[in-house]
C-alpha cells in the first residue's frame, strides 16, 4: 500500500489509516480479528483514545504482536499533569506497548497550557511517546495549532465535504511540516462511499484519513480502493456536487461531544436523522425503537448544553426539534409503502 510522511515525524504511514472509535462495539474477539485483518491488508496506521472505553485494549489484544511493523496514534483529554500520566500509563498497558508513536491532546477547548505541554516534551524526552500531535474541530483554533510550532500532527474532520477553508487547513500544516490526520471521513456516516473522500483527500500527500472500521465489509471497501485509487475526475466531482447539495445548510456530523443528554435523547443519533433515512437503507432507523428515542425530543429542557459544546456551533436543540418534525413525516409517509 502506498505510504506517505507524516511531516516532521518522519512516519511513514500508509495512505488509509484505521479509526478504531467504532470497534468499542464489536466483541474483543471481534476487534481484534478486525484490527489484524487491517494489518494484513497493508494498513499500518491505527488511530484510537484513552475515551474510546475499551479500544485501546482491543488494539493491544489485536496488534501486539506486530507491534515493531505499525505506527499507533492515541489521545488524552487530560487537563492537569496528574491526569496526563495516569491517561498514558494506561494506554501504554492497554495496549501493551511502551511507547506511543503520536500522543494527541484529545480536542481541547483551548490551546493546552505550558504546563500540559512540558508533560508532552517530559514523555517524549523519557521515551513514552514519540511525537506529540492535536485533534481539533474548530478550524479557528486548529490554525493556532498548527501555527505555534508545539505540534507535529494535527487531526481535524476532512471529507469530499469539506470546504476549501478546511482544506487550506492542510495546506498550511505541509507548510509548517505538520502532517494530518483526517477523520470522519465518511461526514459522520453521511457519506456512504469512500471513494469519493479518498479522491478528494487523495491530492495532499501529507494527510492520512482514518476510516472507521466496525465491520469487514467496510474495511474490504477500502482495501480494494487502495488496490486501485480512485480519480478526482469530472464524474467524481460531479458526485461530491450532488452530495454537497443534498447536505447542504446545518447538519449534526454525529461526533457526540454533545453528550451525554440530561434527558436522555440520543442528540448524535436524532440531530442527524433527516440524512440518515435518506442516505443509508432506512428500515432500521423507522423502527419502534427509534421512533421512540425521536419522541425524546420532545423532553428538550432547552438547557443548551448540547450547543455549547458543539464544535461546530449548531443550534443544537433548533436542530432537534426540525428532525423530530421532519421524522414523524418521513416515517409516516413509508410506512405505507
């Protein structure tokens, strides 16, 4: 598979990289048959999080013995030293490795403090880690990331989606010798094809996306692709126009950095309904069940927690209501069919 430089880090990594966010819902057996699929497949790139429960033993269970042969990225959300060291030594132990070959501060409100960051540079000087990244989502704050010279990755959301703001956010880092790490690739599951993401994303050769993987379908997608690159030719964007149209305005990526609700409601899952039964089979989505977590909108106390924890600075509970109005229609009207 072809692989290129993560910047300064001088990793050489392959162009399509493993998000293992999802595989906290597959069993470990399941996982770590996955992870290693993934490897034998030609990916050496595996991206997790101390927050993604289990994911990081899952990759121990799944990638130790390869350990020498991949690179592996995890974060912290830690705001204070003591939490910082508590978060790697758990992940080193996890992932039964002793070093971490990207440790990332996990999408910090803020840029992390020169206290934070002597604990990266300590880490890094003791051999725990190797190179120290960011994850962000707020285009704003990530320039400042990638602008003060502490970084040698940055991970930020990148699709055929995304605008040509987001994508001078790439251009910049491969100026600072940054590479970056794209996520959600797949808009958050909107997207229901990698291609045209990987043809999009495909022109920075200092950018590796990291597909997340929860089922062997899904991965044998990509690996096939890898075989045989997609082109960002006329008809390739012709398809990325049809789905910007299709997506356009406000809608919820189902990142969940609103959760937990106080009342309940699923905010990544219902935010983001009205796409979801149009773009993926929708039969599950108009069950009984989730006809009733959609009803939980309903209990909105309109605290706005949800919106101010938004990335992306939606509307959040604005957002809610126009899906339950849009659901109660979509579900109704097909049923009948």
């Amino acid at each position: 598979m072809e692989k290129i430089i993560l910047g300064s880090t001088g990793i050489a990594a392959t162009r399509s990289g493993f998000g293992a966010l999802p595989i906290q819902r597959l069993s470990k057996e399941d996982a770590a048959a996955l992870l290693y699929k993934a490897y034998e497949g030609g990916i050496n790139f595996f991206d997790t999080a101390n927050a993604y429960t289990d994911s990081e033993e899952k990759i121990g269970m799944g990638l130790s013995s390869v350990r020498k042969n991949i690179f592996i990225a995890t974060k912290t959300g830690s705001c204070d030293p003591d939490t910082f060291w508590k978060h790697l030594e758990l992940s080193l132990t996890r992932m039964k490795t002793d070093y971490v070959d990207i440790y990332q501060f996990h999408n910090p409100a803020q840029m992390p403090s020169d206290e934070m960051l002597a604990c990266m540079e300590k880490a890094k000087a003791q051999g725990m880690i190797r190179h120290i990244g960011i994850t962000s989502h707020r285009k704003d704050l990530a320039e400042q990331e990638i602008l003060c010279g502490a970084f040698e990755t940055l991970q930020f959301p990148l699709s055929a989606l995304s605008s040509e703001e987001d994508l001078a956010l790439v251009t910049l880092a491969k100026e600072h010798n940054m590479g970056v790490i794209g996520m959600k690739g797949l808009a958050g599951g909107l997207l229901t094809s990698a291609a045209p993401s990987m043809a999009y994303l495909r022109r920075f050769d200092n950018l590796v996306p990291i597909w997340g993987f929860q089922r062997e379908s899904e991965l044998n997608e990509v690996l096939e692709l890898e075989k045989n690159p997609p082109i960002l030719d006329e008809a390739m964007m012709a398809r990325i126009e049809k789905d910007r149209k299709e997506l356009a305005g406000d809608f919820c990526r189902g990142c969940g950095y609103c959760m937990p609700c106080p009342m309940g409601i699923q905010i990544n899952n219902c935010a983001r309904m009205p796409q979801m039964v149009r773009r993926a089979p929708h039969s599950n989505w108009l069950s009984e069940e989730w006809a009733a977590e959609m009803e939980k909108i309903t209990s909105c106390i309109h605290c706005r927690a949800c919106a101010a924890h938004c990335p992306y600075g939606l509307d959040t509970p604005k957002l809610l209501e126009n899906a339950l109005i849009d659901y109660r229609k979509y579900r109704a009207e097909n049923l009948k069919k």
